[in-house]
C-alpha cells in the first residue's frame, strides 16, 4: 500500500545529484512551487525553488495526476492517472504520505482525473473528489493514514463537485460545482454543511486557490473570453479580473508568503508556468517549453536547513561487508542518508528517524558489491535528504582495506 511513497524517496534520492538548474527561480527562500510537467519524457512532478533549485520527483504520475503539498511541507498527496501496482489496476489512485516514506498509503480509488486533492491545515486529513455510483464526483475528506471510512461533503448524485481547497485558517473547504447546470465556485464548511454559490455567473468558473489568509479566493472563468484569473472575497462578492490575453489561465495557486500567484497558460499551444502579483502587477513567464507544465501547489519552506553531514574514514578486512561511517545533525531529527561511490552506479539509503548528535552511524556494503578485485581502497561519498526534502552538501572519505598479516614459517 506503500509503493508509491516509497518509489518518492526512490526517486528523490536518483535525482539528488542529477539535479539541474532549474527553469525558474523564486526570490522567497521559503517556499519551492510543485509542478507537472512533461519535460523528463512522461508527465511526473518536479519542484522549483530559489537558488537555482531543480527537484525531479520522476514517479509517473500521468498529465491528468495531480498533487498536494501539507501546510508544514513535509508531505504530500499525489492523485496519480497511472497505476503504479499491477495488482491494483484501478484508474485513479489518491495516496499520501512523509516526502522520506516513514508513514503513507492509499487514501482513495477512483479520484477525478485532472483535479487536484487538498490537506487539512494540520496535515491529519485529505479532501478529494472520487467517483460515487452514480458516476458523477462528490467531495470527500478522509484520512491521510487511509484509516476509517471517508465522509461525503458535497453528496449530489445529480452533479459534479470537483477540485476542493482547504482554506488555511481551517474554516472552510471550497470547490468547484456544475450543479447550477454550468460550472461555479462554491465553499463550504468542513463538515460539508452551507453549501452556497459563490460565483454564481453563466460562464465557466473553475476553482484556483485561497490566499494564504484565508480572505481571498483566485479563480479561472471564461466570462472574457478563453479563460483569465480573477480575485474574489472568500465569502464572495465582487471579482477582480487579474489576468488578460490569449489562452486560458488555469491551475492557479497562491504562494505562503503571499506575494505571488502561479499559473498555467496555454496561448503557446502547451501550458507553461507563470506568476502574477495579487494586484496584477509583475506578472512573468517561468517555464518556455513545449511540454505540458501544469501548476499544483506550493510547498512552503518551515525548515529551510539543509542537514549536514561528515563522512568518517575507514579501516576493514577483505571479504567482510565494508562499514561505511558517518555523523549527521539534522534539527529536525529525521533524515534519509544517502551513500554512493563515485564513478559507481552504486546507492544505499539509510533511513533515520531520530537522530544522536554526534553518534556514529554506519551502512553495511556487502564485499560483492565491489566487484571481483576491488581496489585497495575506495572513495565514498554522503549526503542527506531532510523532512522538507532540504539538501544537504556531499562529504567524502576513503574506506581502506587493511593488509593481510604475514603467516609466521
């Protein structure tokens, strides 16, 4: 039930050194932006940050997947159109968990295909829009740890309720509906009691995301045209248009600190990734390609230290496992410790849930792994992955093996 959280850290711990710039950069050092993208080959997430910042989360999760990212940053919720267990060859699959594999699994079967699921503020609960007997989508909540039965928040057989946001204060879920025969915004409480139209116009209006303060709402309409952004009162009223021009706006999300709206635009032909002030100001093209890039969400940056780590150099014997040795400190306590050799397609993940400062910790190298006449000695690297998936810098040593002593005649 793990497998696509533990095929995450798979992934992350691949990429970690193959990282490359990335193709946007935010000037917050607090938050990286989750996308979807079809760069890499086949439609996964990626997550772009300052500093030049390239994470590729390469978990196939198909151009109608989406994701989620907890208010604290350390988890995710990943709805992927893919199947990632033969033996489960259900559509649509909404799986959570911790970005280093500690906890997770399957939430929910069914989900709807391009809509984007949402955490609780307190990262306990996910809401999601699955398929009911009727084969149209109600929204539900549900715990993230998969435990108990799900709850039916919107439970309209005759309609389509689609793509919830937890607003981040707690008070209220919003989602998009096309129970008034053409698509409009809605919210309701958490519990799915007051139900009430927010937008309530003749054209598409498709939910984006509320503001970090939970008073504001942006969302996609087509009452201009193809499709712009506009900004509403989260209790509705009045809606400023924020976005013009050719192609449709879409997958709008708000930033932690505020300061920005990313997007999607698709007047190229293929969406690419933009951002937008709140006001309308500065707004920037991020992404030039032509693969799909979709936005998801934002992960905002609580813990923004990298952990440290110091590789130990060592002494053993030929044809016994070679004990690798490291100190790591991590403020969070938790870290997955990746040791390679260099010029060896060779990994090895540690998993460490509650880190000693100052202790020795060490990974077992089977002698087999070295080949048929390993070298005197060998160069081992380490370098850790945080609970915010913070990167930490490589430090290196030199594992020796020790001379066999002389039989005395």
């Amino acid at each position: 039930m793990r497998v696509l959280i533990s095929a995450l850290l798979v992934a992350l711990v691949a990429g970690l050194s193959a990282a490359g710039p990335s193709r946007a950069t935010y000037p917050a050092s607090q938050q990286r932006l989750l996308i979807l993208s079809e760069a890499s080959g086949f439609a996964s997430l990626e997550l772009l940050g300052p500093q030049k910042q390239e994470l590729d989360l390469d978990i196939p999760v198909g151009v109608l997947g989406s994701a989620a990212i907890s208010a604290d940053g350390t988890q995710i919720a990943i709805n992927a159109s893919i199947p990632l267990d033969p033996t489960d060859p259900t559509s649509a699959l909404l799986s959570a968990g911790d970005w280093l594999g500690t906890k997770g699994g399957v939430v929910a079967h069914n989900v709807a295909l391009g809509g984007r699921p949402t955490w609780s503020p307190d990262g306990t609960r996910v809401a999601y829009a699955a398929r009911t007997s009727s084969g149209k989508y109600d929204v539900y909540v549900a715990a993230a740890d998969g435990s108990g039965a799900p709850a039916d928040l919107t439970n309209d057989a005759a309609a389509n309720d689609r793509n919830p946001r937890w607003a981040p204060n707690g008070s209220a879920i919003s989602f998009e509906s096309d129970r008034t025969g053409n698509w409009d915004v809605f919210t309701m409480a958490t519990d799915g009691s007051n139900q009430t139209d927010l937008t309530n116009n003749p054209a598409e209006d498709r939910l984006g995301d509320w503001s970090p303060a939970s008073d504001k709402l942006v969302f996609s309409s087509t009452r201009t045209g193809g499709g712009d952004l506009y900004v509403m009162p989260g209790a509705g009223g009045t809606a400023t248009q924020l976005t013009s021009g050719a192609g449709a706006d879409t997958h709008a999300a708000w930033s932690p600190d505020g300061t920005t709206i990313a997007y999607s635009n698709d007047a190229d032909g293929s969406p690419n990734i933009w951002e937008i002030a709140p006001n309308g100001s500065n707004q920037v093209r991020l992404t030039h390609d032509d693969f799909v890039d979709y936005v998801q969400d934002w992960q905002p940056l609580i813990d923004s230290t990298a952990p440290v780590t110091h590789a130990l150099a060592g002494k053993g014997k030929r044809k016994h496992p070679a004990l690798l040795r490291f100190r790591i400190t991590e403020s969070s306590g938790q870290a997955a410790v990746i040791i390679d050799l260099p010029g060896r397609e060779l990994t090895a993940i540690k998993l460490i849930n509650s880190i000693k400062p100052g202790h020795v910790y060490s990974i077992g190298l089977p002698y087999r792994y070295l080949g048929i006449k390993p070298p005197a000695s060998f160069r081992f690297c380490v370098q850790a992955l945080d609970a915010s998936l913070n990167q930490g810098a490589k430090s290196c040593a030199r594992y020796t093996f020790l001379k066999p002593k002389k039989r005395k005649r």
